[in-house]
DNA sequence: TGACGTCCCATAAAATCCCATGATAACCCA
DNA sequence: TGGGTTATCATGGGATTTTATGGGACGTCA
C-alpha cells in the first residue's frame, strides 16, 4: 500500500465536511486502518458517544469484540454484567460507509459531540474520535497539558 | 565499505529544498536507516511538532512504537490512557515517501517549523529533525554551549 | 407516498507514479 | 595515482490515480 494508508493504528487529524446529505468521508488513512482490521460478517465499524467527552468513539470491529471481552468473566445473569452490557452495547452504533467511504451519523451522536458543518477525525491508535472542530483543538491541548504531568513510567533498557 | 548507508542511526545534516509541488527529498542516508527501522505494515516514517521546539521530529515505525509502549500499560478508558493517546496520537502524521525517496510536509507542521523554501535535516541518532536551515543553525550552537556543561553518564552496554 | 439511505456517476484538487536530467560521488582499471 | 566510467542523488515535470465532495436515480420500509 501507498502514501498514508500502510498503517494499522490511527494517526493525526483530519477535518472533513457533512454534504447536503449529511455525508463525511472517513480520511483514506482510517479507511485503510478499518478495512485492515475488519471482522468478516461485522460492521465495519462502531460508534458510540463517549461517556467521558462530548465526542463519537470510533471502533473497529476487532477492537470493539476486545473491549466487551471483559463481559464475558461476569456470570451471565449478573447485575454487573447487564450494566456493563448495557454501557457498552445500549447506545452502540455500528455503521458501514458507502462506496466512497463516507458515512452519516445519526442524530444522537451528531448531537452528543455538537457536530455543526464540520469534523474533526482524530487518531488514538485502537480508535479514533468523532469532534467539532473547535472542541477537538482544545481537547488536544488539554491532553499535552495533563500527559506532560504524567510521567511515562521509565522505559526499561534506556529506550533504545 | 558503504559509507555512511551501513549505519543504523541518523547522523549529520542534510539540506534540501522544497521543488514547485512542495516535495523535499529525504536525505539517502537517512532513507536508508528508515529503511532498516521499518516495520512491515506500518508507514516508513511518523512525523510530530515538537512539543518543545520549532521543528518537526522524524520517527521510524519501530521507534514511534516504543515511545507509545506505555499506553499498553494503561487501562483503555482511564484518563491517563485517554491524555497520552491523545497527546501522542492525534498530532502524529504517518507518511511514506514516494518512489524518489521524496515527502509532502502537510501544512500544519510546515508552519509548525517555520519553513520556507529549504529544510534542515538534522541526525539525532534514534530520530531525526527537520528544520528551517536558520533554525537549525542557531539550535546546534546553542546545543554546543550546553552540552559542554553537561557530563554523560557512564554507558552500560546494549545496542537497541 | 415519502423520507431516507444507497447505488452510481461526475469533478476538482491533491497525491503519486514514472520518466528524465544535471551534478556529484563512488568505482574501476591501467 | 590519474582519469574516465558508473551509480547515486537531488530535483523537475507530465500523466495517472486517489480523495473529498456533489448530486441524480432507485430502492426500501414504514
């Protein structure tokens, strides 16, 4: 593969905009990202609202099936096992973009991240996040800020 | 012998100039040890702003995955997860150079840099940097001066 | 029937491919 | 050691492909 595409975590931002059919492009580079880690028989990837910020998580079917491993050590039946299922998979939105990768968010998520004509795509690795514009700069920000506290543990053998 | 192609880190500086389409080779040496660092599957290289000066850090895949090692130690959803992704992740722009060894900065790290019409790459051994020639200059004096006062600690062995 | 999502095609801009060139540096052989 | 021959490199640029975006037509499911 070529250019941005040979890459298997996601990187960077990227801003795109709805059209009058409320369509984004998903960036080439998290296409390729997604398709690389697709699940055969899954959507291609699943949205749902962070509960921590006003943004959309994004998942790839792999990563998504990982998260929700931990449900699985709960006794099925279980009131913990039904809070946890219910936080992860109640307002879970599993999506497949058409042929030209774009994609049309539904109105709760476009709402929760306060989508207006713009989007900001930005990479986490595993997954990436769904954020308008101005709020994704700040979120960016805040994070150096607060990363910069927290000291990496230090890297065994001098990191090289 | 093969000159300077047989090494495995990024030494010296190499100035190059942006052609009309804003393409800068990547020096051949430097080319090279990328080359050795790739990683399959993953772009040649992961460029970030410098969080502490204007230029811009040039990772291989390899070594970019060190420096997010620690994530791997977080649990997904803490905060500090959530902050270092974020810090580490959604400034990175992966990339590959075309056929001709040549790249395209995008816009925000141009600026970021400051460059103009020609580009510094400065060796840093793990990693290189790229810089306004200007730039660059003065920052190597500087790192002169202050080195002279600093005594490097006494090295256990173990090459990377 | 009508709203909405999907399929398909269209397009401008940007990125990449591929070929070309002058300059320099490496090489070879006498 | 000299001097010509090659290979490599930085750079240039036309042709092609990809990307983000726009929009018409069709299906589907209430």
């Amino acid at each position: 593969m070529k250019g941005l595409s040979a890459v298997s975590v996601f990187l960077g931002t990227h801003q795109n905009r709805f059209d009058a059919k409320g369509r984004v492009s998903i960036p080439a580079g998290f296409r390729s990202v997604l398709r690389a880690q697709a699940t055969e028989g899954e959507s291609l990837l699943i949205l749902r609202p962070s509960h921590t910020q006003p943004c959309i998580e994004a998942w790839p079917a792999t990563a998504f099936a990982r998260l929700a491993q931990p449900l699985d050590q709960l006794s099925m039946f279980s009131d913990e096992h039904d809070d946890l299922a219910a936080a992860l998979y109640a307002d879970a939105y599993p999506l497949d973009p058409d042929r030209e990768g774009r994609i049309i968010l539904p109105d709760f998520l476009r709402e929760h991240a306060g989508l207006s004509d713009s989007v900001t795509f930005m990479g986490l690795g595993r997954i990436f996040q769904i954020w308008e514009p101005a709020a994704a700069q700040q979120r960016v920000a805040e994070a150096r800020q607060r990363s910069r506290r927290v000291t990496l543990p230090a890297q065994k053998g001098g990191e090289g």
